[in-house]
C-alpha cells in the first residue's frame, strides 16, 4: 500500500477503527492456597511457619485475592470505560485472545495525519527535494511551532 492509498484508506474517513488485542497464556495449573505450615514442610524446616507468615504477610491475606474471573472483569470494565468493545475471544494453543475496538477520535485522526504529512516531509528531505532550512521550516509550520 503506498502512501496515497493509505491516505484514502479508512484511517482518514468518519469510520475509522482501531484494535487493541490482549492476550492471557493458559496454563492447566491448580490455584493452591498459600500454607505457611505446608511451606515450611517444603523447606524442611530451615524456616518456621510464623516466620514464613511474618515474612510473606501478602501471600496469606485471603482478603486481597481477587479471583481471576474477578480481575478480568475489572480489566473489561476499565477498557469499557476508555470506549474499547470486546468483538471476540479466540482461544489458540494455550493462549486466550481477547478482541477489542474502538472508533478513532478526531483528535487521534489529526495526529495521525500530522506525522504522516511530517514523514512526507522528510521523505522529500531525504530524496534532495527540499533542502534542510525547507524541511525545519516545514516541520515547524506542520506542528505550529
């Protein structure tokens, strides 16, 4: 695609999109509750339980685990509230991906063509087209500096 059909493309129109794509790797392991007891056990007992405890006091407060059903919803609402749709989940080996879009703002549209029309800039510099004094004064112009 060259330039001038990327700028007649969706990115300059009304009903331009764009996509965010998270991404969670799966793994089949089982949630254990922290032990200090058991942990101690494991380290035959080179460390005593109430140390463990004393020590690693967030791994044993049951109030602050958010369970992960818990925590994507959380993210979903926070993505939500930034204008983002979840389009699609798609599981693929292992990974989870999550689908999002949103319309382009016309603020975010602008920026996209001022650093188009700077690199369009440079491209011209970089050719011999315009010299250097041209290209700063162009730039400077292009973000109204």
């Amino acid at each position: 695609m060259n330039r001038t059909d990327l700028q007649n493309s969706e990115i300059y129109n009304e009903n331009a999109w764009e996509y965010k794509i998270l991404h969670l790797k799966v793994e089949n392991k089982s949630n254990k509750v922290a032990n200090p007891y058991n942990d101690s056990k494991k380290l035959k007992g080179s460390l005593s339980p109430e140390f463990i405890k004393e020590q690693f006091p967030e791994q044993f407060l049951k109030d602050n685990d958010e369970s992960f059903p818990n925590q994507i919803n959380n993210l979903l609402n926070i993505f939500g509230k930034e204008g983002w749709q979840l389009i699609s989940v798609e599981d693929l080996e292992g990974f989870i991906l999550f689908i999002f879009f949103r319309k382009i703002s016309n603020n975010k549209k602008s920026s996209i063509k001022l650093k188009d029309q700077i690199i369009e800039y440079k491209e011209l510099f970089d050719a011999g087209l315009i010299n250097d004094e041209e290209w700063k004064s162009l730039k400077k112009k292009t973000l109204n500096l």
